[in-house]
C-alpha cells in the first residue's frame, strides 16, 4: 500500500515537473515567433530602405547626361530639374504620396527626358483621372514608382525609325491607380531589351514589400512594341491600411 502512494506520488511529480516544463516550452516557441516575426519585418524595412536609397543615383545620372547632351535647353531643363529635386529630396522620403504629386513629378521627368529625343518624336503622354477623383489627394502610392517605367522607355525606345513612339497614359479608374507605358522596339536590341535590369526589379520588389497582393506590374513585347503596365488598388490598399492601423 505504501509503495503505491509512493508510486502515485512520484508519477503525480513526474506529470506536474513535464507540465511545467511543457509550459515554458510553449511560451518560449511564443516568444521566439514573436521575435521571428519583429525580425522578419525590420528585415523587410530594411530592404525597402536599401531600394529606395538606390533609386536616387539611378534617376540623377539619366537626368544629368540628357542635359549635358542638349545644352541649348539647359536653362528649361534646370527649371524642371529643381522640382523634381525636391521631390526626391523631400517628398521621397515619406512613406507614401498623393498620386497627385507622383503624377506631377512624373510630367516634369517626362519634360526633362524629352531634350534628348527630336522634336519630331511621337511621344504621346495621357492623364485620365477626373477631377472630383478623392484619391487622387490621398496619401496611397509609395514615391517615385514611375521613375524606372518612364526612364526605361526613353533608354530603350527605337529612336531613328519613322514609326518609333512612346506613348505614357496615367489613369485612376474604378479604384485603381494605372502607369501604362509603351514604346517601338529595335530589333538589334531586342533581347537586352527584355531583361530590364536592377531598376525594374527593384520597383517590383518594393511594390510587392509595400503593396503585396494588391498590385500587378505586367511586361511583355506585342508586335515590335514593349509595354509595361502597373495597376495598383488604391482602395483595397487603403482599406488595408486602416485595417492594420
């Protein structure tokens, strides 16, 4: 009889030393998945950092040599260059803007882009965003998203054909905001011309950090033209944000 109070004893110890140590086993795993998850997000942040900070130099040498290449626009060009410093100076370093000041910076990038081309050019540039449109005020696009669209189509555009364009329409429609850009192959380029370097990666990395599920950045050649669309939901964007917040 006593040897089984004894084993009764030992076994109830037994289980309440295993609970207790089940215990901190599981706060521990709750604890180490918190840290794992505040990690992984400074690990995010500081990736987004690290891509924003190496779009600056990217933008500065495009627009540096297309002025030094038409010096008789220097002064026009000075003029459009000092806001689009100030948006990349100041602007770019909030987390997000209004489409409304994306979209102006983006028209002057266009205005300084277009000393380099001939004023024969067919460069067609579109905004179809109306004018009671709320979000175009609202604070929902990550800055500079439209530098390496507009600056890769300028780079890689057919210049000499007759029939060479570059066509650009910004447009906010049924709760989105879109960036198509499309402009005439060359033929002899063509292959380097499909794989689009850091600036496009970099834009889909930071869009797909910032956005995640809530935006479609597509690429693709149709019949000697490169079109590029960026559609991002401003609305389901938004509605996240409040979520979250």
């Amino acid at each position: 009889m006593v040897l089984e109070i004894a084993i009764i004893i030992f076994l109830l110890v037994v289980s309440i030393v295993l609970g207790y140590y089940l215990v901190r086993v599981q706060q521990r795993n709750v604890k180490l998945e918190k840290e794992f998850f505040l990690v992984d997000t400074k690990i995010k942040h500081l990736q987004l950092e690290s891509l924003e900070s190496r779009l600056d130099p990217h933008l500065f040498k495009n627009i540096l040599n297309s002025i030094q290449s038409h010096a008789y626009q220097t002064y026009f060009a000075l003029d459009k260059m000092a806001g689009v410093l100030d948006y990349v100076l100041y602007d770019s370093q909030k987390k997000l803007v209004s489409p409304r000041e994306e979209h102006q910076f983006a028209l002057s990038l266009i205005e300084i882009n277009k000393i380099k081309i001939s004023p024969l050019f067919q460069l067609n540039v579109k905004s179809k965003i109306a004018a009671n449109e709320i979000l175009y005020d609202q604070n929902l696009l990550a800055p500079l998203i439209s530098i390496d669209l507009i600056e890769n189509a300028f780079k890689h555009a057919d210049l000499q054909s007759a029939d060479s364009f570059i066509s650009i329409l910004f447009e906010i429609k049924g709760g989105s905001f879109h960036l198509m850009v499309s402009n005439k192959t060359s033929a002899k380029n063509a292959l380097k011309k499909n794989h689009s370097g850091f600036g496009l990666e970099a834009l889909h990395k930071r869009l797909e950090i910032i956005y995640k599920e809530h935006f479609r950045l597509e690429r693709f050649v149709e019949n000697d033209v490169y079109i590029a669309h960026l559609k991002i939901n401003l609305n389901d964007f938004k509605a996240k944000m409040h979520f979250t917040g």
